[in-house]
C-alpha cells in the first residue's frame, strides 16, 4: 500500500478503551453533520461523506443513534481545535479536536504529548490539505485518465501492490468517487478530506517507542478526532 495509506493506518491500540473512543468519534463527526443541515445522508453532503468515513470501523446502530440523536431536541455544541506540536525526533504532529469542553480538550492534549517530549508549535506548514481515496485496484493509468477526462483536478494517482491511491483537490473528492464509481470502484478503503505531509522521516529507539505510546494515548482521548503526522514507521 501507499505511503500515505500506510501512515494514516497506522495501527492502534485494540483495547476497549480505543474502541470506545472510535465510536464517540464517529458519533460526535456524524452527529454535528447532521445537525448542519438535513438529518438524511442523501441531502446532506456533509453527513453523506462523515458515514462513508466511519462505516467500516462502527458498528451501523452507534451511526444510526447519532443521526436520531440530531433529529431530536438534543442540542449539543461541540467546538473544534487544533494542537500543533514538534515531537522528540523531530517529527511534526498535529491533533484536531471536536469537544463539549475546549478545556478539558487543551489540558489532555497538551499532556499526553508534552509527557512524551513533545513541545507546541507551529508545525502546519509542512502538511498540505488533500483528498485522498484508497481502494483496491490494479489499472493506474486507466483511473488517471478517466478522472482527467472528468474535470477532476489530479494532484497523483499510485499504485502500490494493488493499492490505488488517489490524491485530489479537496473540492473534487466527490466529484472523483463519482468518476471511480462509474469506473466499479464502490469499496473505499479512504475517501476524505485529510492532512498529507511534504516529507516523511523514520524514528529509532526511545524517540520511536514515545511516539507510539503517545498516538495510542491520543487515540484513546474521548475529545481528540483526528490525528495527523509524518512518521513513516509509527
């Protein structure tokens, strides 16, 4: 598989706690969707592309509730957030939050990484804004093609074992899997909107093993929702 795919699949901890902490991912993302427009996938683009990402790794009735949940008289705000940081080992992370409480968000956040040697700053410039589709495939060339005759703009298009990985402007991503499907492609392994890193670097040692811990801890944080970096072995 491809680079990208690799670091972004990078593999979690299989701990309940983990797995909770999914589930209150996908509900929150999905929730808040819902709530920005019509509570039905198919009027809401927003809500549409927040169950596509989380369909494979939730189960459909925690989906399902999160989309009552709007429908009803709840009322729940939930703020976003964005934690920069420069790790031990020079690596650069970025932590997006979605949380009731702005607070509680900063303070564990802040925690989990500064405990591991990771200090704030600004490290956003090192990544740029992309959508990404993975999904299974060996015809490259064909894909590319069919995705320059329907007016999609093309940052790449690789092929790693099987793996095709397609990277787009964001404002094409549906657009392209409209594309792909006319093509058969119906299974994505990724289809979202996502941070890509310029450069990737390799960690070794302690620096490897508190960059490992940390992610895991990150992915455990009820309040954290994405994770982004650019360590090629974590």
């Amino acid at each position: 598989m491809g680079r990208h795919f690799e670091v972004r699949a990078a593999a979690m901890a299989a701990s309940a706690k983990a797995k909770s902490a999914i589930y209150m991912r996908a509900s929150k993302e999905i929730y808040a969707a819902a709530k920005s427009g019509i509570p039905d996938p198919n009027s809401n683009l927003a809500l549409r592309s927040a169950i596509e990402k989380y369909h494979k790794s939730t189960p459909r009735d925690v989906i399902e509730r999160a989309i009552e949940k709007a429908k009803g008289g709840d009322n729940v705000a939930y703020i976003e957030g964005r934690y920069e940081f420069l790790t031990s080992g020079g690596a650069y992370l970025i932590v997006d939050t979605m949380t009731d409480n702005v607070n509680r968000a900063l303070v564990s956040v802040r925690t989990i990484c500064t405990r591991k040697g990771a200090k704030m700053g600004s490290v956003a410039y090192n990544f740029n804004t992309s959508g990404v589709i993975d999904f299974k495939g060996t015809d490259r060339q064909g894909v590319e093609d069919n995705l320059v005759l329907g007016d999609v703009d093309v940052t790449s298009v690789t092929d790693d074992g099987g793996e095709i990985e397609v990277l787009v402007n964001p404002s094409d991503l549906e657009k392209a899997k409209g594309v792909l499907g006319g093509m058969g492609v119906t299974e994505f392994d990724t289809a979202e909107v996502t941070l890509i890193p310029n450069d990737y670097i390799t960690l070794e040692g302690d620096d490897l093993e508190k960059f490992k811990t940390m992610l895991s801890e990150l992915n455990e944080c009820e309040d954290v929702q994405n994770v982004y970096h650019n360590v090629e072995n974590a």
